[in-house]
C-alpha cells in the first residue's frame, strides 16, 4: 500500500502545472519619491522581447532602463532629463512611460500646476541616445494619463484651476501624429465649485478598449482645502469616435461630466469624516478596466474609523454587484485585466508585504505572490506597484521612507521589479 500511495503522489505531482519561479530584480538603487498612480512604471515591446522602466533618480531626474527577457539583463540606465529639483512638491513632477504608435519610447511629466512636457527617444523600441524635449501644454497640467491608440494620443490631466476654493477640473488634449501636434485643452469632467468644496477631479486609473477610455475619480478638496478630504469612486467612459461620454452602463453625459452628472456616474459612496487617525482620504487607487466578456472591473481599497478592505465591483447586465477581497488593508495598488478576469495588487496594513492575486467574476481571489518587500537604505512604504504595460504577469514597484519622502532628494530608494 506503501508503494501504490508514493506512485499515486509521484504521478499527481507530475500531473500538476510547473509554476514559473518569481524573479524579483532591482531596477535600481538610487530612486527618490514620485507621485505615480496606477500606470506608466513600465510597459513592455513583444516585437524586441523587452521590457522598459523609468523612475525618478536623484533631484527627480528621469531616467529609463531596459530589461532583455532573452538574456535577463538590465541595461545600463538612460537619463531622459536632468531636472535637479530639490523642494517639497517635486515629487508630483513623476514621468510617466508609454509606447507611441511609431515605437517610440515616449515618457510625459507634468511641471506640477504649470505646463506639460513629453520626451521621446530618438529611435523606435530602444532607449538609447539622446531624447528629445518639448513643452506640449501650458495648462496649469498636473498628473498626465497618457492613453496611446495607433498614432493617437489621448492625453488627460487634472487642471489646477483654483486652488482657494479648492477646484480642479479634468481636461484632455489630443495628438494623431504621435505626438508631433496636439489639440487645444478640452474640458472631460467639471464639477463646478461645489457648496461643500469637494470640487477637485482625482484621477486614478485611465484604460482603453474598443475605443472606450475608462476614467475612474474621486472628488477630492472639502473644507479643509486642497486635497484636505476625498469622497465617492464614479466611473465613465470617453468614447473616441463620436467624443462624448457616457456612464458604465451607456447611458450619455454630452461632452462633459459636470455637477449633475455626478450622481449618475457614483458607482461608490465614501464617508469623507468617517476616517481613522491620520488618514484624509476613504478611498485607495480606484481604477476600472474592460474585460473581453464586455463586463468591467472596479477595484480599489477603503477604509473606515474601524474597517479596512480591498474591494472588486463588476459591471454586468447593467448593474454593480461587489466582491470584498481582503479585510485587513486598504492599500490597494493596481489592476490589470487579464482576458476574462483581473491580477490586482496591494499592501498589508504593516506595509511589509506585496501581494498580488488573481479573481474570475464568480471565484474567489487565488494568490499568485506574496512577497516580503525587500527594503533598505531606510524606506518603509511600497508607494506604487504597478503591472507593466502589455506584459500583466510583471510589476514594477518602488520604495520610500514615508516620514522623509518629500524632503529627501539624494535618490537612495530602491525600485524593484517581479516578473511572475
């Protein structure tokens, strides 16, 4: 019986799927704080089986580095910019990379509040040489949302457009020739100045399919001023053909998200004074991506004064149904569709660990990583970990000491990647 038991074993265990080990590789050292949202870490070029990162170095220069899949070697690193900036708010100066329709490598950073430039790389699917520079907009940008179609670019950006009430709008500009011309500002969401002050468009998540770009927000400001309090996750789509914008479920908003369709496009209702010491913001990293079933996916994290959650919603059959992941933490980081079902990221509550999990709409969440973060030179905090563009199975995350992210500029915080 002995020796039946240990074949039956030996032939389950040659019956099981080989799971692919994790590679966890530093991409570099020498990273300061950069405020990056939910894409534009990484996106990978199947064409020269490459993947290309950027981060923000010493003084908050840019650079990019290259990882060979073929040889599993990082390159040496490119610097894109050299900007040496060394005040409180040069973190909100992050690059965000992307692919343009020709094979560039193009990276857009907003001068916080003032003007919006976009750097390119002399040649197609390399980083090597000297990038050029442009100023593109002089719209009082903040946080670029870069969504690239062929040789179109639809760039989105919260406009800083009074700070004393606070009021930020959301506007877009538009290139077709990769970048080479663009589109006078158009307005996409607009709330108005709202009696209770929380009038200023936080976008988290920007994604495409099918001619849709999903925008996902939160209406951010409140009586303690700018960014003082956020509430509410809506959802909409941008629709590139006709221009205009609808809610999840199709129903149209015109041309502008304004005040009264702010009710139509809630998908998530926060309380912004019912919050835990030192948090000012219910909500985490709300982005929504399109499945191939047509369905859609929100994930974000919330949290109360005594409850912390990670969060999946599904549009489907024109109604929201929520699937609570995880009860410990809100710190969510990323989602990423996956054909017909999501890998979305996050942090424990201690903000030790990366995890990363896999959900189909109708299972439960099946962990694919759960990493001790791999911290040194004093950092703390997984600030981002963001899936790769075109290459979901990958993140590139980066690491910072919390208490002095914005006043150290010396760039020692590592960036790491995992390839799954």
């Amino acid at each position: 019986m002995r020796a039946l038991a240990a074949t039956l074993l030996l032939l389950v265990a040659f019956a099981l799927p080989v799971q692919a080990a994790t590679a966890l590789d530093t991409v570099t050292t020498a990273s300061v704080y950069g405020c990056l949202r939910t894409n534009g870490a990484g996106v990978y070029d199947a064409t020269v089986n490459k993947t290309f990162v950027t981060y923000s170095g010493t003084r908050h220069d840019i650079y990019v580095k290259a990882f060979d899949h073929t040889t599993a070697t990082w390159s040496a690193a490119v610097k894109v910019a050299a900007l040496n900036l060394t005040h409180d708010n040069a973190y909100h100066d992050y690059p965000v990379l992307t692919q343009l329709g020709d094979g560039r490598l193009a990276v857009f950073r907003a001068t916080h509040t003032s003007s919006m430039q976009l750097y390119t790389a002399p040649t197609p699917r390399s980083i090597t040489g000297t990038w050029t520079a442009r100023t593109i907009s002089t719209d009082r940008n903040t946080y670029p949302e870069p969504v690239v179609t062929g040789n179109t670019i639809h760039l989105f950006y919260s406009h800083n457009t009074d700070l004393s009430h606070p009021y930020r709008t959301y506007k877009m500009i538009k290139s077709t020739d990769n970048g080479k011309t663009w589109s006078a500002p158009r307005m996409i969401i607009d709330s108005g100045r709202t009696t209770d002050r929380y009038a200023e468009v936080y976008a988290f998540g920007v994604t495409q399919r099918g001619g849709r770009i999903y925008l996902t927000w939160s209406m951010h400001g409140g009586p303690k001023g700018h960014n003082g309090g956020g509430k509410n996750i809506h959802v909409a789509y941008f629709d590139t053909a006709s221009s205009t914008l609808s809610t999840a479920g199709g129903a149209t908003l015109g041309n502008t998200v304004d005040a009264a369709d702010l009710d139509k496009t809630r998908v998530v209702t926060t309380n912004p004074l019912d919050l835990p010491a030192g948090k000012d913001l219910p909500e985490e990293n709300p982005v929504t991506v399109p499945l191939t079933d047509g369905s859609l996916v929100l994930g974000y994290g919330v949290h109360t004064s005594t409850s912390a959650k990670i969060v999946l919603a599904r549009f489907a059959n024109n109604a929201w149904t929520s699937t609570t992941v995880d009860t410990s933490t809100s710190l969510f980081k990323d989602l990423v569709a996956t054909g017909t079902g999501v890998d979305f990221s996050y942090a424990s509550a201690d903000r030790k660990r990366l995890i990363v999990k896999s959900w189909t709409p109708g299972g439960s969440a099946k962990t694919k990583h759960d990493l001790v973060v791999p911290y040194s030179a004093g950092a703390d905090t997984t600030f981002y970990a963001n899936f790769v563009e075109n290459r979901p199975s990958d993140l590139i995350a980066n690491t910072i000491d919390h208490e002095t992210r914005k006043t150290n500029h010396t760039g020692k915080w590592p960036v790491f990647s995992l390839r799954g």
